[in-house]
C-alpha cells in the first residue's frame, strides 16, 4: 500500500473558507471596529449604532469617577507593570483591590489575575489534580473547560442545568472515588442569560463531599441586594467556596479574580501558572476596578435600574413573537435556530443601526442559533424604545415573526 503524503500542519487553514463565505454573502458579523463609543451609542465607520450587544451592564466604562481614576493611575504609576504578580510587578494598588474584593464578597481572602480568561485555567488547574473529579455543566464558558483539560484531573460533564444528571454521575464516582471534587459551574450563563441551580447544587455538594466553584462574570454587579452575585441573589453565599470573576463587565475594566478561603487563595497564589507567568494587570486597569467597586457598593440604584431595563426589552422582545429562553438577566437571547437565518437577521439589524451579536455552535448547541442582546443600566426608555422598534421592523420584513 503506498503511504499517504504527509499533511501540512497549515493545510487546515488553506481550507478553511467559511469567514470568505460569509463575507461574500455580505452576512459577515465579526471584528467590527468601533471608532467611537458612548457606552449604549457607538460610531463604526462614521455610523451611529445603538449599543445592545455589550456586557457593560452597569454602564461604568464612561463613568467620568472610574476615566479619572484610571488617568490618575497612570500618572502615578505608568502605562504597565512590566512583570509577573510574583515578580516586579505586584502593586500596591493589586493588594488594595484584593482586600475590597474579598471584604464586599464575604470571603478571607481574593486574587487578582491579568484577565478572567487566566483566573479560570489558573484556578481549576493548579486544584485539581491526578486523582480529583471535575463535573462541569457542558454549557460554562470556554475558559472553565479549558481550565478542565489544563488539570489532570477527571472531567465529568452533564446536561445543562440538569441537577438529575448531576447527581447520577457524583453518586457513580463515590465508588472510585480516590481524590477531591469539585462543581464548576457560570453563575449566569453567559449565552441564555439564566442562572445556575445553585439551591440544589450546595445541596448535592453537601451531599456528596464537593466543593463548588461559581464563575460569576455576569452576574456580581447585577444579582443579590448588594450585587454579590448569584449566591448571595439565593442566600448561599456561606455554601460556595470559590467565587471566580471578571472585571470586564460590571466593572467596566479588564482582568479577574478568585475569593475564597485565605489558605486556598494562598495555594493558588503560588501555583496558578496563568498568573505566575503573564505581567500583571496594569495600573490604570486596577484603579478603575477599585473606583468602580466604589460605586456598585454606593449606588444600588443602578442595579434596579438595570432590572427595569431588562425586564422591559425582555417583554417587548417576547411580545414581537419571539422565543428569550430561560433568560432572567440583562443577556436577552433571540431565539432563531438556524445559523444562515441568525447571520440574516444580524446583517439587517446591523444595517438598521442596532449593534447586536449572533451566536451560533460551538457557543451554543446546535439549533439553538440566537441573536445575544445584553441591556445597561444606562439606556434610556427612549433607546429601548428604540431598539425594540427596530426588531420589529426587521423580523416582520424577514417573516421571523407575524
């Protein structure tokens, strides 16, 4: 038999066509530059849109407070750190924002890394190890599954909030059970906006011995009376161990953290390998967080404005006819189906002045194609007006709704 000639490692990009696809049908939707933004208005290409698509929820981004600290930082300190946490380039700033962190989330202790991406490689690989269980919902963000694979441990998946399933395979591990367990779930689902089932996963965790971590990017800021997230929205907060965050949403920023117990975060501290070896978060980036921290922590008004604005389009878009799933945040999916029609209706979106974004497989599972709006706490009514008018006008040319 004659061999077959070896592949190139750049053959697959060669044959990878579908961007040139989609672009030749004019239904391209990706990296479009913004020139100019306001917040919930931005300018690409000399061209007003209205902003629906961003995790901005409590629209601190343009806070002049969190644009003035971040200038002031940068003054004192310089436009970057230049080095690793564990080296040069911990500032006296990063200790500040840990402090606050674990104080307002009622943990001993917190971690700052460069980004939310780094805190959950660096946080689920340096715990689990040869002999431990992950079970993982197969609907977390990309960054808990790659944070899976990193460790050595066994990964266990289940159904997207099935809390049946869940309990099926943490009942079939206790048999060969050598090492720890841990649950990793979001605490809102960054696609379908709805939350995890937290009341029955502590429960489970007591249950069988596990312990939990909450990812709650989207949602400390947003949920709880005090905007501590999704354990503290169902007065859990005392039964998850870890709660693992961003700043790249509420707080209107970039980087991530983890909150837990002082000797955990310590472990992690000195074995995450995400935060040992990439320079640290810079100054500007910290100072803003700690500023924007300020205001979540003295304007509740902001979260119940948001609630009002989501609950509205929410309605609105569900009146037009359409399908928002489980959805109980400000992330208001529009449940389309079909990948060409989800590309469709974006591009004429787009085309009316509303910037929204389509997701489609892997992000989530087949036929569930959907448009992904997210509202802020600084829309106006007459935005959401809007917007809301503005759907309606296109899916009613597309035949998408009566």
């Amino acid at each position: 038999m004659a061999n077959k000639p070896n592949m190139d490692l750049f053959d697959k990009c060669a044959a990878f066509h579908r961007p040139e696809e989609l672009k030749q049908l004019g239904i391209y939707p990706y990296f479009h530059p913004i020139a100019e933004s306001e917040g919930t208005e931005v300018q690409i290409d000399g061209k007003r849109f209205l902003m629906v698509g961003s995790n901005n929820y409590l629209g601190l981004t343009h806070d002049p407070r969190v644009q003035q600290a971040a200038i002031e930082a940068i003054q004192q300190l310089g436009s970057g750190c230049t080095g690793s946490r564990f080296l040069n380039g911990t500032l006296e700033l990063h200790e500040e924002l840990e402090r606050r962190l674990a104080q307002f989330l009622g943990k001993e202790s917190a971690l700052v890394f460069t980004t939310g991406f780094q805190t959950n490689l660096g946080v689920i690989s340096s715990l689990v190890g040869r002999g431990d269980t992950i079970f993982t919902d197969r609907e977390n963000h990309a960054s808990i599954m790659d944070g899976c694979r990193l460790g050595f441990g066994e990964i266990k998946k289940f159904r997207h909030n099935d809390m049946e399933e869940l309990r099926k395979i943490l009942q079939a591990n206790q048999a060969s059970r050598r090492g720890g367990q841990l649950i990793v779930v979001d605490g809102v689902f960054s696609m379908l906006g709805d939350l995890a089932d937290l009341p029955v996963i502590t429960q489970l965790a007591e249950e069988f011995g596990a312990r939990i971590l909450v990812d709650d990017a989207h949602s400390v800021g947003v949920l709880g009376a005090s905007g501590r997230g999704t354990a503290e929205h169902f007065d859990l907060e005392d039964k998850v161990d870890l709660i693992l965050g961003t700043f790249s949403k509420s707080f209107g920023s970039i980087g991530g953290y983890v909150a837990g117990d002082a000797e955990v975060v310590d472990y992690i501290k000195h074995h995450a390998r995400s935060m040992i070896f990439s320079a640290s978060l810079p100054p500007a980036s910290v100072a803003a967080t700690l500023k924007a921290l300020d205001i979540i922590e003295a304007e509740p008004e902001r979260r119940e404005r948001l609630k009002e604005n989501a609950n509205f389009l929410r309605s609105a878009i569900q009146e037009l006819g359409f399908d928002t799933g489980p959805s109980q945040t400000p992330i208001i999916p529009i449940l389309i189906g079909d990948q060409e029609a989800t590309f469709h209706f974006w591009k004429k979106l787009y085309e009316a002045g509303l910037f929204t974004n389509p997701v489609t497989t892997p992000a989530v599972p087949p036929g569930m194609d959907l448009i992904r709006t997210s509202v802020m706490a600084t829309h106006t009514r007459d935005q959401l007006e809007e917007i809301r008018d503005i759907i309606g006008e296109v899916a009613r040319k597309l035949r998408l709704v009566a």
